[in-house]
C-alpha cells in the first residue's frame, strides 16, 4: 500500500510574509493562514471555527517559491496552499522540548485579483510585468456572481 501526505489549503495570510535564508544561503517563507469551516458547537449552535496553518516556502531548484510569495503577498490576502505536513521536534534554549507542525509548500496561489490585496500600510503594491502572461480575450466575462453558476 502507498503513503499519501498532501494538503490542499484555502485561506487569508494572518500577518505578512517572513522571508530567510539557511546558512547555506537557500531562502526560506515562513507564513500563517487562517481557515475557517462551519460546525456544530457544545451547545447545539452552528458555528464559525477558525483554524490556523504555519506553512514554510522554501525555493528550490529554479523555482523562487519563496521569493515569489514574500514579494507579492500580503496580511490579508487570499492564497491556495498546495504542500505536505512535516512535524518537527527541536530543543529550546530553555531546555524544553519543542513540537511543531507546518505545511511545507510546493505550490502556492494567488486568489485575490490584482487590484486587491494591497499591502497592510496602504500603498499600492505594483507587480513586475510578465512577458509569458496572456491577456484575456475582450468576451470573457470578468466578474461573476457566485448565484449564477449553475451547479
């Protein structure tokens, strides 16, 4: 039997982007996201429950993941996370045993139109062009409500 560690995430950045680097000079992404899902509470309410994912983008080989989601996400904004979960177990300066869990990314989205998800201060944020990028043809419809897709 095969093993499967995967994990598909929606959700809005809880605060900005932490970008690193290893000492051997690999960067490194640390960000949060929050999701939220509906249930039943204690008291038989139904209920909004928030929950919380760190998730590390490292760059690998020619993909600057980690570049790419430090310089063009923000607090707020809305990312699909696409990874696997990794626990690691570390010892802290005071002596106590540490315990962690995170999502390590290998794709991350960009959900939020380019006219949102400014940064957190105000100023507009402003994207490099992409040479490879393909406009949408002048018929596409560019905003649809979500009542009218008809499943």
């Amino acid at each position: 039997m095969s093993n499967l560690n995967k994990a598909l995430l929606i959700g809005r950045l809880t605060k900005d982007p932490e970008m690193r680097y290893t000492p051997s000079g690999t960067a490194v992404t640390n960000f949060s996201i929050a999701t939220n899902r509906w249930s039943t509470g204690p008291d038989g309410e139904r209920k909004e429950f928030t929950d919380y994912h760190n998730i590390v983008a490292y760059n690998a080989g020619k993909r600057n993941l980690a570049e790419i989601v430090a310089q063009y996400t923000r607090k707020g904004a809305l990312v699909y996370i696409e990874g696997r979960i990794q626990t690691r177990s570390w010892e802290g300066q005071d002596g106590q045993k540490r315990r962690t869990t995170e999502i390590i990314a290998n794709d991350v989205q960009f959900l939020d139109s380019r006219s949102s998800g400014a940064p957190s201060d105000g100023t507009p944020r402003s994207r490099p062009a992409q040479s490879d990028e393909i406009p949408a043809p002048d018929d596409a419809p560019r905003d649809v409500d979500p009542d009218e897709i008809p499943f």
